[in-house]
C-alpha cells in the first residue's frame, strides 16, 4: 500500500466526497453573490473568499471610489450572521470596539458591556484613522478571537471575521498600519478600476448600491463554521509544505526584501491553499492552489528596503513563484 507521502494526492482523508462537494458549493455561493455586487472583479472576489473559508481578516486597500466598503458590506451580507459596522475616526476610543464594564448603583454591581466587536462579521472602515492605540485594541481579537477587558477574557463568535478599509494615498489624518497589524490580515485585497464594460453596466444599474440593497444571505453563520472545519481537513502532503516554505525563506533572502515572510505568514499560506483546494473540489492541496493564493497572501507582508510598495511586493513573490521548483507526484 502506498502511503500518503509517496504522492501529492492523498488516499485517504476525514472528509468524504460528499463533504468536498457540499463545501465547494458553498463557497462557490458566497463568491456568485459578490459577484452580483462587485462586477468585473472576480479575482478579487474569489481571494475574499478565500479568506472567508480560511477563517481570516481581509484587509481592502483602495484608492476612494471603487468599492471598498461595498464589497465589504456584501460579504457580510452574504453571511446570515451578526453584522456590526465600526466608523473609525481619530477621537473612538479602544472601549468603544471592544466595550466596557458598567457600574450599576442600586445593584452596587458591576456588569460588561459588549463592544460591536462580538459579531460574526465585523467592518472598521478606514481603519487607519483610527489611533495606534485603538488599532492595538483588534490585534487580540484578529489573532487569538477573544477580547481582555478589565482583566477578563472573553470569547468572540466562533466565525468572527474581521473586514477593515483603508485608502493607502491618504496621509492626512490618518495612522499608518504597523507590520504586526498588517501580518494578522489574511490577505490585502485591492479593486481598482472597472473595466469599461464593467463600468457601463454599473452606470445601467448593474451592481453596485442596487444589487447590495437587494443583496440576502447565502451562507448562515453554522455553515460557515462547517466550512472551516472542513476546510481544516484538507489533506497536506510533506512536499507541499516544502514548496511552501521554500517559497518564504527566500522571501527573507531576496535582495530587494528587508524583512521577508514570518512563521505566521508561512501558516497563513496553508491555511488560505487549504480553503482554495476545497473550493476547487479536493481534499488535498496541488502545488496550483499554493500559486494561486500566494501574491494575496504573502505581498502586504514583505517589508521592502524602500518602504511599502504593494505592486513591487507582488512582483517579488510572482517571481519566487517562478524560481522555486513545484514538488512533481
């Protein structure tokens, strides 16, 4: 009997055929209601989507204009699951996100008061307006799905996925994301501008505010959960996760990189291949699923000698995708 290791695809994993289909189908739902909403961007739509089915926090760095936060309040509505809307400005307060004990007189007793952060899916517009000090306040909840407050841990929902905008052109007024907040996003997606067809039928009424007002949810907050799961089973072959790694050391060698792929992001590139493979139909990750999300994944988190530069950064990492051998059955 062959064992697992002799062959990227697997011969025997927890997930049945029957649990890869209904997954797929699932995704594949998720990414046709954006779709409707966000038009001529499939890319882009596929890659949240992606990180919807990872389980990670999508970063949507944009020019203003082309969709951030419609995409953003798509997704969430396309998850039957509790939605809260952060409005980041310089004066909210850490408190105001993750929420604050209340004294009551008459009970002489304390209770907490939840912050909008304990929703399934929760959108910080403008997330660089926010202060330092109240970014800090997401990096528990994005890494670890809990909130400290006043000495008390509490639990998030088990599907709480963090959404945040960002303009990257803006400089007034805002704060830009340290490294560490950068690397706790899955992926950092960007729109751009449609193409011509895809601007014309915005203008016809295609897309847009429109369809996001006539927008229902396609996916309930327990599927969502049994997609992780699933997506968690997805069978990894030790080769596969050489590729990978090979592909982030060199990050860390490449000449134009001051500061290469963390550990953190090497996990994140499985887990995002992981949810990729399922939603292609399979059980295992292909070195494809690995190429497929690895500029999504991995260019917001390489530091460049000459500051941030998320074109040049992508260039680099499809370059090493270029370089590095892919692992042959």
């Amino acid at each position: 009997m062959t064992s697992p290791t002799d062959s990227l695809t697997p011969h025997a994993v927890d997930l049945t055929d029957g649990d890869v289909t209904r997954a797929a189908e699932l995704a594949s739902r998720v990414a046709a209601n954006l779709d409707t909403v966000i038009k001529g961007k499939h890319d882009t739509v596929r890659l949240v989507t992606v990180a919807l089915v990872a389980g990670g926090h999508v970063l949507i760095e944009d020019v203003p204009g082309v969709g951030k936060t419609l995409l953003a309040k798509a997704l969430a509505r396309t998850v039957d699951g509790s939605f809260r809307r952060i409005q980041a400005t310089s004066d909210v307060l850490p408190t105001e996100i993750t929420g604050v004990s209340v004294y009551h007189e008459s009970s002489e007793d304390w209770s907490f008061r939840p912050g909008p952060i304990f929703a399934d899916i929760v959108l910080v517009d403008e997330i660089n307006r926010a202060t330092p000090r109240t970014q800090s306040a997401l990096l528990e909840a994005m890494e670890e799905r809990q909130v400290s407050v006043d000495g008390v841990t509490r639990p998030l929902p088990h599907t709480f996925t963090l959404l945040a905008t960002q303009n990257p052109v803006e400089h007034v007024g805002t704060f830009p994301l340290v490294e560490g907040q950068r690397d706790r996003f899955l992926t950092v997606a960007s729109l751009g501008y449609p193409d011509h067809d895809s601007a014309r039928a915005l203008l016809l009424g295609s897309g847009g505010t429109r369809s996001l007002d006539c927008l229902r949810p396609v996916l309930s907050a327990d599927e969502l959960a049994w997609v992780r799961t699933a997506a968690d089973a997805v069978f990894v072959d030790p080769r596969v996760a050489d590729y990978i790694l090979e592909i982030v050391e060199r990050t860390r060698r490449h000449a134009d990189v001051a500061l290469g792929v963390s550990p953190r992001g090497a996990l994140a590139t499985l887990q995002a291949a992981r949810a990729h493979a399922l939603m292609e139909g399979r059980p295992f990750i292909a070195p494809a699923d690995v190429k497929a999300i690895a500029a999504g994944v991995l260019s917001h988190r390489l530091l460049l000698h000459g500051g941030p530069d998320l074109e040049l950064a992508t260039a680099i990492v499809h370059g090493l995708l270029l370089d590095v051998a892919v692992p042959r059955p």
